[in-house]
C-alpha cells in the first residue's frame, strides 16, 4: 500500500469525522428549549417579595415544618415565612393600612424567631395585642405588627410579627376567640437601618412579649434561642452589614 493511498484515505477518515461533528453540534435544539432555558435563568436569578401561602415554618433555610410547640389539634395550616406581604391574597388585611408596608420587594436575607406556647397551651388573640403594644409595635400593613422606625414610618418595617398560622394575619374582628401555637418575628434584609442594629431591636422585643405571653423564643430551627446561636447570627449580620458597605471593586488600570 503506498504512502499517497495511504495519505488520502486519512484525509476521507478525517473529513468524514469533520462532517459528523458538524451534523451532531450544529442541529437545532427542540422546540422551545432555548427558550424554556432563558425563563428558567432568569427566574433562578431574580427574587420577589414573598407572598401568602406556604407554611411559615418551612420558609427559606428552614428544614421540616411545624413549631416546637403543642398544636392542640388545630387543623389550620401554618402560614409561610416566605408567604406574607402578598396584598392580591388579603387587600383588606390591617384594614387597608399601608403602615409598616416594605419600600422594594427586593430582599437579600430573612431572619426569623418564633414565640411559641409553652406545651399544652396557646397563644391567645387578646392577649398577643397588649404585649405587643408593649413592646412598642404597630399593627398595620397585612394584618400584622411591625417594628418602625421612630419619627420615620414611611421607610418600612424595621421588622415584622405575624401569625404562624394561615393567613399569617390577626384578624381584629375575631381577636378574642384566636388561638395560635405560635408567632413569627421575620426581619427581611434589607432593613431600613443596619441589619445589626434591626436585629437588636427584633431580639429584645421577643423576650419581652415572651415574658408577657410566658412563651418561649425559638429559633428558625424550632430549638430554643441559646446564647451561642445568638452570637451566630450577630456574627453572621455583622459580616452581612460588611459586605453591603464594601465598595465595588475598582477596574485595573491602563499601564
């Protein structure tokens, strides 16, 4: 076999490698993949304000639903971390107070703690009211109360305390006859001030309506709030505050 027969069968073998290639890569893809691609991206990359609905106990970073709390055989469903500023599912909540409504739906971060009732027991409707007038909260926007900011209202929740139980809301007109394992305070970043500073507002507000309510200040893990998981989180929203300060980075220069 000489070596010319030889050199053009390599060139055949190799063009009809080229073609097949060209054949597998260069073929359309199937009828809206592309575009079904470019939907899915742009949803993975964007977040909205949470609305009502889920359960509250498996809003975001949370494991398993529930609180570590008696139910007492309540069939209501608990209402969702990630589910409560969505105004199209309850206009009428707060009665139409637009008190301690968020400024941007955009939120980085959600910070929550739980007040439940000591086991066997509830929370009741009147009395979750004069705690949280005296802890100094609101009731306003969805039905809820909310932490503002002094002389300030309009820049939103500091943080929020809402029901654990579907529609996360407290209905004044049946207050008297509700009963809840369990409360919510959510602090969604975010906040009108430093995240820090939001979340020494946020601690301090629950163990005092915990000492009025003689419940119990869990946190996102429905385990009791120790001191170590307090300094976590402090540690965790310094770094957050930190990295929210930090100048974007400078382009390199031209040498």
């Amino acid at each position: 076999m000489s070596e010319v027969w030889l050199l053009r069968l390599g060139i055949l073998i190799a063009g009809l490698i080229l073609l097949a290639a060209i054949y597998f890569f260069g073929r359309p893809s199937k009828p809206g993949q592309g575009t079904r691609r470019r939907r899915e991206s742009r949803e993975a990359g964007g977040r909205r304000e949470p609305t009502f609905g889920e359960t509250l106990a498996s809003g975001a970073g949370d494991g398993d639903s529930g609180v570590a709390a008696d139910d007492g055989g309540d069939e209501r469903a608990p209402a969702s971390q990630g589910n409560l500023f969505a105004a199209e599912e309850a206009p009428d909540a707060g009665g139409g107070s637009e008190l301690g409504r968020r400024t941007s739906e955009a939120f980085d971060k959600i910070v929550t703690l739980y007040l439940a009732a000591r086991a066997g027991h509830k929370l009741h409707g009147p009395d979750i009211v004069v705690a949280a007038e005296k802890a100094g909260l609101v009731y306003g926007y969805m039905g809820v109360f909310h932490r503002l900011v002094e002389h300030h209202p309009e820049r939103g929740p500091v943080f929020s305390v809402a029901n654990i139980m579907k529609p996360g809301s407290f209905d004044m007109a049946e207050i008297q006859s509700l009963e809840t394992p369990a409360i919510a305070f959510f602090l969604t970043l975010p906040a009108p001030m430093p995240a820090l500073d939001a979340w020494e507002a946020m601690l301090p507000t629950a163990q005092r309506m915990a000492e009025l309510l003689d419940g119990i200040v869990l946190d996102e893990q429905r385990n009791a709030l120790g001191r170590q998981r307090i300094a976590h989180i402090r540690d965790e929203l310094r770094a957050y505050d930190r990295q929210r300060e930090a100048p974007p980075l400078s382009k390199p220069g031209r040498w």
